[in-house]
C-alpha cells in the first residue's frame, strides 16, 4: 500500500514537473527592436520609399541608352507567304490569273546610324538625370530614419506615460487606504472615503487611455516601418538627456554642404541645366542618317507541271518560229538573210534540261536569292521650323530656372529649420531641467501631505491636491524629456546627419 502511495506522489510530482518544464519552453522571449534595427526594417519594406527606390534601376539603363546611341540599330526581317492561284483582280480589272500555287520566303538584315544633337549631349543628360534620381533616393531614405526615429520615440513616450498613469493609480489607492483608515476610525468623514475613491477611478481611466495611445502608436510605427509590430516586440534603444554643445554656425555649414534634400535639389537642377544646354545647342546641329543592308528572297510554284508546262510552250514557240522562218527562206528571192533551213522537229526539251528547271524552282523555304547590298547617307539641316526650336528652349530654361529657384528655397527653409530647432533644443533642455526639480519638489510635498492626513493635521483637498500637484508634474516632465528628444530630432532633420553623442 505505501508503495502504491509512493508510486502515485512520484508519478503525480513528474507530471507536474513536465508541464512546468513545457511551459518554459513554451514562453517566448520577447523580440528586442532598437531603432537601428527598426530603420533597416523600413528601408526594406515601406511601400513609400521602395516606390521611390524603384527609380534606380531605369535611371541606371537610361545612361547605357544614351551611351548606346552612339551605336547603329540592327534589325533582321524574316517572312513567308503564300499565294493560290486564280484571278488576281483590282475592282473590275483582271490584274493577272495565276496558273498555279506559289510559295516564298524572304528575310533582310539591316542597320542604321543615326548621330544629332540629342546623342551627342544625351549621355550628359542621362548621367544628370541619373544623379538626380539617386539624391532623390538619398534624401527619401533620410526622411525615412528621421520618420521613424519620431515614431520610435513616440512609442517610448507612450511607454512612459503609461508607466507615470499607473504611479498615479498607486499613489491614488494609497491615498485611498489612508483616507478609508481613517473614516474607519471616525476621523475622518465619509464623503472623503467617497472623494479618495472618485480620484482613484479618475487614475484608473488615464491608464485605460495612455494603454490606448501605447497600441495607437506601436500600429504607427509597424506603418512607417512597412510590417505589422507584433505585441511582444519591446523597444530597446533609449536615449539619453544631455547638455548639447553644439555649435549653430558649424550646424548651418553642414546643412548647406552636404544635407541629403539639398543635394536632390542641386542635382535636380544640374540635371535641368544640362537638358536646357542640350536644348539649346542640339536645335540648330544637323543629323546625320546612315542605313544599309542586305536582303534576299526564294520563290516556288507548287505546281510542277506548270514549270514542265513553260518549258514546252517556250520549245513549242521555237518551233513554229522555226518553221515560219523556213517558209520565208524558200518564199523570198534569195533567202532570209542570216537564215539556214533548219529542221524544226528537232526542237524539243531536253531531260535534263526539265531536271534543272525542276531543281532551279525548288527554292522554298532557304535556298535565297540575295540582292545587292545597299547603302544611303542623308544629312539634315534644320533651317526653319516655325518657332518651335524657340518654344523648346525657352520651355526649358524655364524648367532650369524653376530648379534654381526650388533648391533656394530649400535653402531658406533649411537654415531656417536649423535656427529654430537649436533654440528650440536649447529651450527644451532648460525645461527638463526646471520640470525635474518641480517632479522632486510634488513628491516631497505629497509625502508630507499623505503623513499630515494621516495624523489630521491636514485635510482631504490639501492631500488631493498635492496629489494631482504631483500627477501634473510627472506629466510635465515626461512631456518636457520627450520635447527635447524630438527637438533634437528636428535640428538632425535641419542639419542632415545624426547629433547624438552616441551616433
């Protein structure tokens, strides 16, 4: 019997074991994201930027194009086709009447050179336009981290106050074990138990609500970084306030020489410059067209008795021309001069000869005919055209002008950005530090308050008050931290490289 017990303790304990055991093994650690990883995330999958991204490869093969054209084109043709016989007619008129069924094939291989102002400054132009697009890329990519740097940082910011509305639960129910002690005790009357429980459910609601801006802001990012943010993600990136000691002049000289958007701009108006000098100049150039090539045919009649049929005819004309030219020799006073009877029966096809027209009409499909190889030079001066070489150039210094124009105001709006956002993280930083002592000089005020209560040395408004004093103050700070943090990310938008003192 005890074994029976023993048995069943040791079976019942390794049971339990083994759930304990699977559910270790079943538990899932949660996937660190820093923001490093959340950027390369979104270079690999926002729709946005990949559309952009996209551009590269055929701004890639538009140089190739345009150093191609300096190359001939070359085409081959290859057909065939197939003719019945019978009456060939155009309208009422009776063209030809095709005795038999013909088949041909035929190909042609051509090229052609074509040289004018467009490929002489096409690859300029192409290779403009391609540093164009990858600027663009460039800045695109840029806008992309600094996008997802403020949502990363908007989901720590919600993690936060999310953290901050459920002190504020804990010092609320605090607030309400002492105040329910007291009433308990007749200290105290019992609408202030009733007041302590009103402000805790107030405290409970901020959680509800800072939980729902925590899962609003984890669907933002998972948006900008192209993939859903599956709940057990944790962000593990965080940062840090600091004093910064940024210079403003060196700030604005890096934004001028080398931010990714003002790049795009420059490059953009390079790329139109060089199309309204090409316009300009390729206008008034001749052209030069080169085209050369070969070509052949082969040609079957499907009917060979047709072929047999010629032959005969012609031998049968031979011999009626034969024998009239007989019957002129014996009936003219002298003869047919250059004529010797001759006799005609003799004339007839010969075997062999019907074996070679045979083998000769047996052509289709390869056994060509070539043609001569042809070859044509045309040269093209333009010399009036109306006034559209004048609308095509003014159009386009027009379009080169309009770029000069976007990458100045792109200037402007960058050295404006930059001294605002480094007086707005100057600022930003005086407050943090001003709302810290605020949070510290709450916390020691609630602190005397909660012992005050306690002892009725205070009453329950002073001790709410404090309470909510405190709440603001939290509240403040955690908005002031998270100011400078965004500042911050602002000036590195304006400046255009990172300014964290840990890169």
């Amino acid at each position: 019997m005890r074994h029976t017990q023993a048995w069943r303790v040791g079976a019942l304990v390794g049971v339990c074991l083994a759930l304990w055991v699977s559910g270790i093994d079943g538990q899932q650690s949660p996937r660190m994201l820093t923001l490093q990883e959340a950027v390369d995330m979104a270079r690999r999958n926002n729709p946005a930027f990949l559309g952009i991204e996209n551009d590269r490869p055929a701004a890639d093969w538009g140089v190739r194009q345009a150093y191609s054209a300096f190359a001939p084109t070359v085409t081959a043709n290859a057909g065939g086709s197939y003719q019945a016989k019978g009456e060939i007619r155009f309208g009422t008129i009776t063209l030809d009447n095709q005795a038999t069924d013909w088949v041909s094939s035929r190909y042609s291989v051509g090229f052609n050179w074509n040289l004018d102002g467009r490929t002489i400054f096409g690859v300029a132009n192409a290779r403009a336009s391609r540093n164009a697009t990858e600027a663009g890329i460039a800045a695109a990519e840029f806008d992309l981290e600094s996008a997802v740097a403020a949502q990363y940082m908007t989901v720590l910011r919600a993690q936060d106050g999310v953290d901050v509305a459920e002190r504020q639960v804990d010092r609320s129910r605090q607030n309400f074990q002492i105040v329910s002690t007291r009433v308990a005790a007749g200290a105290a009357a019992g609408t202030d138990g009733t007041q302590a429980e009103v402000e805790l459910g107030r405290a409970e609601v901020q959680v509800i609500r800072a939980e729902r801006d925590l899962r609003q802001a984890r669907l933002l990012l998972g948006e900008q970084i192209g993939l859903p943010l599956d709940e057990g993600v944790v962000l593990a990136s965080a940062f840090d306030v600091f004093e910064p000691d940024f210079d403003r002049d060196e700030l604005l000289d890096l934004a001028m020489s080398d931010h990714p958007s003002l790049r795009a701009f420059r490059e953009q108006e390079s790329a139109s410059r060089a199309e309204a000098r090409a316009t300009a100049t390729s206008q008034y150039l001749p052209s030069i067209n080169v085209n050369g090539g070969i070509s052949a045919y082969a040609q079957q009649a499907l009917n060979e008795d047709y072929i047999l049929g010629q032959l005969d005819r012609s031998a049968a004309s031979q011999r009626s021309s034969c024998e009239f030219n007989n019957v002129l020799e014996g009936g003219l006073n002298g003869g047919l001069p250059g004529w010797s009877t001759t006799d005609c029966s003799a004339i007839a096809v010969d075997p062999d000869v019907r074996s070679a027209a045979l083998a000769a009409n047996s052509q289709f499909p390869f056994d060509f005919n070539r043609n001569p190889f042809s070859l044509s030079l045309t040269v093209s001066l333009p010399i009036f055209t109306g006034f559209s070489r004048q609308l095509q150039v003014s159009q386009a210094n027009n379009a080169a002008h309009d770029a000069e124009l976007n990458r100045r105001a792109e200037e402007l709006r960058l050295r404006t950005q930059v001294h605002n956002a480094f007086d707005n993280l100057e600022s930003a930083r005086l407050v943090v530090q001003a709302e810290e002592r605020n949070r510290e000089l709450s916390q020691t005020r609630l602190d005397l308050e909660q012992r005050r209560y306690a002892l009725g040395a205070s009453d329950l408004l002073l001790l709410l008050d404090a309470e909510t004093s405190l709440s603001l103050a939290e509240q403040s700070y955690l908005n002031a931290v998270y100011d400078f943090h965004y500042n911050l990310i602002a000036l590195e938008a304006a400046v255009g490289r990172p300014l964290r003192p840990n890169g």
